[in-house]
C-alpha cells in the first residue's frame, strides 16, 4: 500500500515539475517577444525607444577580434521581425527567421504539454525534431556567416 503512495506521490511531483519546466519556457518565450516590441534598431544599434539610448554591444567574439560571428545580429533581426521589418531582418541575420519561429513555436507546443500532463498523459519528447533543428539553425548560421565574409572581400 505505502508503495502505491509513493508512486502517486513522486508522479504528481513529476507532474508539477514539468508543469512548471513548461511555464518557464512559455513565461521566457513571452518576454523576449515583449522585450523585441519594446526595443528599436536604429543605425546598426538596439536602442530603448524611450530615452533613444543604444544597448552596449553584447557579442563577446565581436568584441574580442572585432569580427561579427555567425550569430551576430540576431537580435536585431528578431526585433526587426516583431515590427514587421522583414527585409531589414534578412539583412541583420537571416537565422532570425529560424529564431523566431522557434520562439513562436514554443506557445502551442507548451500549451499542448500543459494539456497533456493535465490529462494524466505522458509528455512529448521530440528528440529528433530538437536534434535537427538545432543542426538547420547551426547550418543557417554559419552559410550566411560565410556568405557576408565573401561579400566583405570582394
């Protein structure tokens, strides 16, 4: 009897633990879609639209050999896609596309989660599905890296 306890004890312990796994990633994914609408690209820079002070530069490869890595504006490009600047985006990172789409992806996916567990079933594990679209995002990364390389050397 004190083994059935135990388990339904540690599976609704489970349960609360991915529920709340999952809002953090849903709560995580609001913010930086909030944070994008609030923040502005001017002249190559975010800037807080308020006071129209730019953010420091925040790439750390950038600021050590002074060349853009391959994920070097993709936050512009995420902030130019929420207001609806696509070709600027394109411009900035072509992986802010796949940035945003991920981020975006993140509210239905959680959502069926939280379904999911309610109902008492198991939740999904797309490992497949995370494997390659971390490989899309790394290879769209480094082509467009490569691409405005051979564009600045000609």
């Amino acid at each position: 009897m004190s083994s059935m306890r135990n388990t339904s004890r540690r599976s609704e312990s489970d349960s609360r633990r991915e529920l709340t796994y999952h809002a953090a990633v849903l709560l995580a994914s609001l913010g930086v879609i909030a944070i994008a609408l609030t923040l502005r690209v001017r002249d190559e820079r975010v800037v807080l639209p308020v006071w129209d002070v730019p953010l420091p530069e925040m790439c750390w490869f950038k600021r050590l050999t002074g060349a853009e890595c391959p994920g070097c504006g993709s936050t512009r490009a995420v902030i130019s896609l929420v207001h609806g600047e696509f070709l600027d985006a394109w411009h900035h990172n072509v992986g802010g596309y796949l940035f945003l789409a991920l981020i975006l992806f993140q509210f239905p996916y959680r959502i069926g989660q939280f379904c999911r567990i309610h109902r008492g079933l198991p939740v999904w594990r797309p490992r497949m599905a995370t494997s390659v679209s971390t490989c899309i995002l790394a290879a769209i990364l480094f082509s467009q890296w490569v691409a405005k390389a051979l564009a600045d050397m000609v």
